[in-house]
C-alpha cells in the first residue's frame, strides 16, 4: 500500500488495506493486475473506446 496520506474514510481506507492485501503482483505481472482490476469494474476495452471515441475523419464534417 502507498505510504502517501489520502483522505478517506476509515472504510474505505480499511476495503484499500484489504484489497491491496491481495497480493495481485505475486501470481502475475503489473500488467495483467491492472487490467484484472478494470476487467472487474467493467471498464470498457481498448476496442470499445476506439469505437466510441474514434478520430473524426477529414471529409466528413
């Protein structure tokens, strides 16, 4: 856990305490705990946001 001081509620920093208590990093790599991490709050894919969010092509305004 960060040693930086965060305002939080004691619950929340106590649910942050627990979670990071996980140890997400001892069966697998920074990469894949973040995205298991955003794969649990449903957060949409790299795929979904381009097509969400994609440039507006030249021409088309």
């Amino acid at each position: 856990m960060s040693r930086y001081s965060i305002p939080v509620k004691e619950n929340t920093r106590d649910r942050l305490r627990a979670f990071s208590n996980r140890n997400l990093l001892d069966r697998q790599s920074y990469d894949e705990a973040v995205n298991e991490l955003l794969d649990q709050v449903e957060f949409a894919t790299a795929e979904e946001l381009n097509a969400e969010y994609r440039p507006v092509e030249r021409g088309r305004i």
